[in-house]
C-alpha cells in the first residue's frame, strides 16, 4: 500500500484521484489486502482504541435509539487523523431495520428534497415509497423499469443543501427528523461534543456500481461541529485523505451499522467511496439480522416496530445497495446566514459530492465533463 502510494505522488501527481481509481476498477479488480477493516478490532501502527464518554450516555438513552450502551461500543482512531473516529456497528441486534426503513420510506418524503424533484413534478414525487413497493414486493423476473426507490440518487433533510451553489440558506428549510436528532444526539456526546444541533442531512443511495466522487464537507458556517456518518446495506471502500489532493489518502471499510465522526483538523479533509461491495464472507450482514426488534425496543423508544411487509421491501432494495446519512450542525451559537451567499471557496468538488452510478449515464447518455479538476464521478 505505502508503495502504491508513495508511486502515485511522483511529478506532484494527484495521489488521491489515482487512489480513487485504483479501487473503483473493475478490470482487473483491485487488490483490497491493504483495506483497514475495523470490524476485525486489530490494533496496529495505524489503529488504536478510544475511550469513549459512557458517561455522557445513558443506557437507556442509547436503547432508545436502537444503541448498545457505550461502554461496550469499539471505537477506533487512525494515526495522522486527529479528530476522526470510526465506530463498529454500535446498534443493537434487529434495530438497523427500523433506521433503514427510515431512509427508504419516511425521509423521502415531501417536504423534503430528493434528486427526483429536479426532473418531475411534485405529485409524481409524492409517494416514492408507495409508488415502489408492489414492484420491489413481487419482482416478476423480467427486466422492469427502475421504481422511484430505485433512482433515488439524495435526498435532504433540513436546511436543504444547494448542490449548485454549495450553499445552505435560511429560505430552504424543513424541519429535521426528530428520531434522527436523537440518534445523532447520543452518538455526538458518545464523542466528546454536547449539546451538538442537528440542523442538515443528507441521505445518499448507492447501487453496486455508483460512486462518490473526491470532495470536502466545507458549507457548514461552523466548522468546530462534527460531521457525523451512519452507513446502512452494502458495505463500501471509504478514502481519507489530507487537506490537498496531492496527499495519498488511506482506505477502509464501512459496513452496514458504521458510523464515522470528523472533527477538529479532520473535518475539512477530502474524502470519497470509490466503491461499492458485498460484506466480506464471514461479516454479520444487515439481511441475517432482519427486524428482530420487539425484544429490545423500549416503551419510549424512538424506533417503532417495522412490519414484515415493509422489511420486505426494505431487504430486497439492501440485498445489492447501501444508504449513507450525514448529519451536520450548519451554524454555530448565535450564528446567522450572511445575507448573500459567499462565493465557493474551492473548485475542484464539482458534482462530486453526490453518488452517481455507471448504468444511470449508460441510460441518459455521458454529462459533459467538467472542465474543472475533479474527478468525473462517471470515469471508469
């Protein structure tokens, strides 16, 4: 791996676009030896343990929101990446169902924003689930049309995230999920930041050939506030890298039930998925799971029991794709948006920042390539 890397910076190269391709070839398939996977525990040079704040969670707070009580959560920091923190699949047994249920089914919902509003009409987006589900609950074994869940690219949550402008704004509001405050809530203070306001989501859908392009998380006016990550279905090989593209960024794994936390001098570096992949054999996967959630669920729980039907729905569109959440506090205390929107701080993210998958471009044809010096989210 180091010498890969080391290859990759020569001539003032940038290191980690090589990266990004390096993982994201399909012939030949890359040599994943060298992918940190935390879910195997093992400390190294690179990985050590951090104790969390148990304190600052209470069991039964952390089971009101499908957690395992923090004393028991195995969280991990990387060497050269102060303030970031990977945390293995905290949940409890069965209650991932109810989150992912959640991402397919309630946060798609208007009022909030998805990427199929910028090309249909309102009421054609109303009832993406509803309009999915008979489809997705008796596959017919001939090719279909993709439903509305299946060509649901984002969705926003919050202050709505301008993908043109890269901006938030005071005029484009929704009320952020209560139960995804509360889960976002724990996991912060789990963290060593209290009191922490979730105020914008974003919700990306990954098939098994999209992508995430290289991008920095930098809209949010105040920078001193976490970005949180939840990652849901497939499992997927996640980049970090420095705070210019020329640093060689370091691979790993996220499975179903991750959760990544960027903070300090972490919160502003590159990042990117290069690619999507099944849990390596052996891992508990999201499917073995299912929705055994009765045993743990509380009576002022959060989460609520998720039927059959639904779970059916929900395992079927997981069975080959994952949902990342990211959470964000946009304005610090006593913070305002300015009145103008200030201008982009850098131009190398463009359409980066927002999953995109190679069959979607075979289907409407290649967008044109940007001029700037991205990584095309569609290059193969």
């Amino acid at each position: 791996m180091a010498k890969m890397a080391a290859s990759m910076v020569e001539s003032g190269e940038d290191a980690f676009r090589k990266m990004f391709k390096f993982y994201k070839r399909r012939n030949p398939p890359p040599d994943l030896s060298a992918v940190i996977d935390f879910s195997r525990g093992v400390p190294s040079d690179k990985i050590a343990p951090v104790d969390l704040d148990s304190a600052a969670v209470s069991d039964v707070d952390a089971a009101r929101v499908g957690l395992r009580p923090v004393r028991d959560w195995r969280a991990f920091s990387l060497q050269g990446y102060p303030g970031f923190i990977f945390i293995s699949n905290p949940f409890l047994w069965g209650s991932q169902s109810y989150w992912v249920r959640q991402c397919l089914k309630t946060y798609p919902q208007k009022p909030n924003i998805c990427n199929l509003d910028m090309h249909m009409s309102p009421s054609d987006t109303e009832d993406i689930w509803g309009k999915s589900v008979h489809a997705l609950s008796s596959p017919t074994g001939k090719r279909e049309p993709k439903t509305l869940l299946e060509r649901l690219r984002w969705v926003t949550l919050g202050y709505h995230y301008n993908w043109n402008t890269k901006t938030y704004s005071a005029n484009s509001y929704t009320p952020f999920p209560a139960d995804l405050h509360s889960l976002s809530l724990q996991v912060t203070a789990a963290c060593g930041f209290p009191r922490f306001n979730s105020e914008a989501g974003i919700l990306n859908y990954y098939r098994s050939d999209s992508s995430l392009g290289i991008h920095v998380d930098e809209s949010e006016l105040d920078h001193t506030r976490p970005l949180l990550s939840f990652s849901f279905g497939q499992s997927a090989i996640f980049l970090l890298g420095g705070t210019c593209r020329q640093d060689p960024p370091t691979a790993m794994y996220m499975h179903s039930g991750d959760m990544m936390l960027m903070s300090g001098q972490s919160r502003l570096l590159y990042h990117a998925v290069p690619r999507i992949l099944p849990a390596p054999q052996g891992h508990t996967t999201l499917a073995m799971e299912g929705c055994s959630l009765a045993s743990s669920l509380q009576e002022d729980a959060v989460m609520e029991l998720v039927s059959e039907e639904d779970w059916a729905v929900c395992s079927r569109y997981i069975h080959n794709s994952r949902v990342n959440v990211t959470v964000r506090q946009v304005l610090g205390p006593g913070q305002n948006f300015p009145e103008t929107p200030s201008p982009l701080q850098r131009t190398d993210t463009d359409q980066t920042d927002r999953p995109h998958d190679e069959a979607a471009d075979r289907d409407h044809g290649k967008r044109k390539r940007s001029s700037s010096d991205s990584v095309d989210p569609v290059e193969t």
